[in-house]
C-alpha cells in the first residue's frame, strides 16, 4: 500500500517537475520583437489624380536626415486634396507597432492604412519599430513645380560675327568647339568659338575644301567629319579644319548621319550607275547597299539643303532612327515631309511623320531637346517650333510659353545645335535672302529650377 503511494507521489513530482522545466524553456524563446523602425518603401495616391501621375513618383527615403520627397518634381499647378499614403518597413507583417502622421500646424493622429491624408499639410510620419521602444521621425515633401517648367527663355549671344559678303554658311559643334564654315567670295572660311562660350570667335585657317562644298552636307560623326559637294565627291576632317578628297566606291549624293544601332553605321545615298540607292558604311572605305522596306523610293527623300537629327529612346530599344526634314530632292524640288530612316536587318524602313500639310517645313531645322525632337519652321513671314510628344511620329505646334521672341529675326535653314540644358541657333537666310550673321541660345526653365 506505501509502495502504491509512493510510486503516484514520484509521478506527480516528475510531471511538476516536466512542466516547470516547459515554462523555463518557453521564456527562453520568447519571440523578440524588431527594433528596426525604418521606412523601407513609400508611395501616395488619390482618386483625384487621374493621370495617375502619384503612382508612378519615386520617393528617395533619407535615412540619415530623416526625410522623405520626391526628386522629380510634380508638374507645375498640379493639385490634389486628399492622398492615400502606403508605408512599408522592414517586413509586411506587423513592420510597425505604430505609425503617427504629424499635420500642419499642430494636430498629430495615428495612422492605419485606409486614411485619407491632406497632403498640402502633411509634415512627419513618426513610426515605432515593432519592440515598441524605438522611433524614427521622417519629415516628408511633396515637391512640384512652382513656375511653369515649360517656358523657353531665349537670348542673343552674338551679333555680326560674319563678314557681310557670306553666301553659304553651316555650324556644326565638334571636340568642344562650335565651328561655323562660310563661303565669302569664292572661298571657304571658317570661325570657331568654345561651346561654353559663343560670343567670342577666331578665324581658323582652313585647307581641302573646294568652294563647290555643300555645307549644308557636313555631317559630325564621333571622330570625323563628312561633307560632299556638288559633284558628289566626299571630303573628310579629323580635326575640322584640314580636310581630303576621299575616294569612295559610289558617287555619295547625301549624308544622312548615324543610324543608332549597335555598329553606328553612316547611312547615305548614292548614285549607283544613275540609281539612287541608299547605303550603310563605317569610315566610306566601304559602302553596303541597303534595300528600301517603303512604298517610297529614294527620289522622294532630300538630298541637299535639309536638316536631319538621331532620335534613341533611353527606355524603348525600338525608338531608334534618323528623322529628317526640309530641303531639296533631286529634281531640286522642296520637300515637305518629315522622313523616318531606320534600320531593320538588311533594310532601311522609310516612314513619313504625320503633320498638318499647311505646315511648310521648307528651309525648316530639325533637332532634338528635353528628349523631344522639334522643328525649327519658317512660314508666313515668321519662325515658330514645332514638336513631337511620341518620338516624331506625329507633330503639333508648341504652346505660347515656347514662342520665339519677337526681335528674333525671320530666317530659314538656321544652324540649330543642343546640349543638355541649351538650344543654340546660329544665323540663317533671311526673307531678303541675306545671310544672318547672329548666335541665339534657348533654355527651358526647368533647367534653371532643378
């Protein structure tokens, strides 16, 4: 009977035992909670915006100085009234113990996910990591244009920097310098001036050009420079300035400029036997006839006297080609089409853009600004811009807020060169038929804000 007894006592001791060493075991690994009480990922919305233009801000997160906005700024008058605020931490689940959101002037709330925020007072997002213990305070804002971002500012730069007796003249920018080629009595000359500068100018001495150079044909590849003449001979220059007749297996009847691709070919036209075909070389030791993929033909392009630019999309492989405008075809008829060239395997796709056929493009210059090709046009007595918002396809007139100022003298077949924030225009014919000897620089305003 003790036996019994005791061997049920030695049972429950054991289990109280078992069950004390549980509870010892379950304090050790008790979950420990995250002091991590960073912001990982931030984005706003609202109903109101129905370009959706919140959804797609990226907001840079300053861990080190605690604040949160935009780089890109919202575009200018843009307004909403009440935005949806989606944060994120370290971890979708429970990332947060708790999240304030600080008003203007001095009203605080805690936040959940469903509130709508005013977002023209919002001023700090306060979250507690998910230990309960550790903040972190991020000063938020949202930050958009304040002036209107679109405003083309123009001013003249220089005035007179050609002699008066000039009959043809063409500016080109090469290794860091503008360089303007001139014909004046019977001879070709050149001025040059730095690209940072355009008010002070040297004559440069120039040899190899014959005064029967199409100037309009010098074309800037990445080291060299091309320019053919009136009987279709091609010329050459490493430096611009000492140029060479260079012999080629077609006669080269236009240079259209780089095709962007992988090679960076040059494409051109030629003359092959009396046939106008089109044709890809590297250095001209060379030429690959290239087949047409158009209903067009090459008579239909121009071959002097017209501007052409490369258009390469950062984001789209497919936006890659050479649009050109203006000039003259070979029966030295104008041309008033805006042409697409691009290259796909053996062929060139030929494309007309789509504009107002009222629109005159003749003696136009085309170029490319902001990610955005324009048109320099020249009609009615006055120059005004023209531009594309889907890469040249189609084309529209600027707005008011990019008119050319009213001293700008009217001009055809203008010099017209960019780089990251400028436009620069360099002189032209003017209704008188007279060469115009003067530089002009545009900036859209957003180069000034940022």
């Amino acid at each position: 009977m003790t036996s019994k007894y005791l061997f049920w006592t030695s049972v429950l001791i054991m289990n109280l035992l078992l069950f004390s060493s549980c509870l010892g075991s379950s304090n050790e690994g008790e979950l420990e909670y995250s002091p991590d009480a960073q912001i990982y990922s931030f984005s706003i919305s609202s109903k109101a915006d129905t370009l959706n233009l919140l959804r797609t801000t990226e907001f840079t997160i300053d861990q080190v100085n605690g604040k949160i906005f935009n780089k890109k700024p919202l575009p200018y008058q843009f307004h909403v009234d009440s935005v949806i605020l989606n944060i994120r931490g370290a971890s979708t689940l429970n990332a947060f113990s708790n999240v304030s959101i600080q008003l203007i002037p001095d009203s605080t709330f805690t936040w959940s996910q469903s509130d709508s925020i005013e977002v023209s007072k919002l001023y700090r997002i306060i979250t507690t990591a998910p230990d309960g213990d550790n903040k972190k305070t991020y000063q938020f804002q949202l930050y958009t244009y304040q002036q209107d971002p679109y405003i083309l500012s123009w001013e003249k730069i220089s005035d007179g920097y050609l002699p008066q007796s000039v009959s043809q003249q063409k500016t080109i920018e090469f290794n860091n310098r503008f360089i303007t080629y001139y014909i004046a009595n019977g001879a070709v000359n050149a001025t040059s001036s730095a690209v940072s500068d355009g008010v002070n100018w040297t004559t440069a001495a120039l040899s190899g050009l014959p005064p029967a150079i199409q100037l309009s044909s010098i074309t800037v590849t990445e080291n060299v420079l091309f320019a053919t003449d009136d009987d279709n001979k091609l010329f050459s220059s490493s430096d611009g300035y000492s140029w060479m007749q260079i012999n080629t297996d077609y006669p080269i009847v236009a240079i259209y400029g780089i095709l962007p691709s992988a090679t960076n070919d040059i494409l051109v036209m030629v003359d092959d036997s009396g046939t106008l075909k089109l044709a890809k070389t590297d250095d001209f030791a060379s030429l690959q006839l290239m087949e047409i993929n158009s209903s067009s033909s090459p008579s239909d392009l121009p071959v002097k006297n017209f501007s052409a630019t490369k258009i390469e999309s950062a984001t789209s492989y497919t936006i890659r080609y050479i649009t050109i405008a203006g000039g003259n075809k070979t029966d030295e008829s104008n041309n008033n089409d805006i042409w697409i060239l691009q290259e796909r395997n053996t062929e060139i796709s030929v494309l007309k853009s789509k504009k107002s056929e009222t629109v005159s493009i003749d003696g136009s210059s085309i170029f490319f600004y902001d990610e955005k090709p324009y048109i320099l046009t020249a009609s009615s007595g006055k120059n005004s811009l023209l531009y594309s918002d889907n890469f040249g396809l189609e084309w529209k007139a600027a707005e008011e807020n990019q008119a050319l100022p009213a001293t700008f003298n009217f001009r055809k077949n203008a010099s017209v060169l960019t780089d990251n924030d400028n436009i620069w225009i360099f002189g032209g014919i003017s209704q008188a038929q007279t060469q115009i000897s003067d530089v002009w620089k545009g900036r859209l305003n957003k180069f000034d804000l940022n």
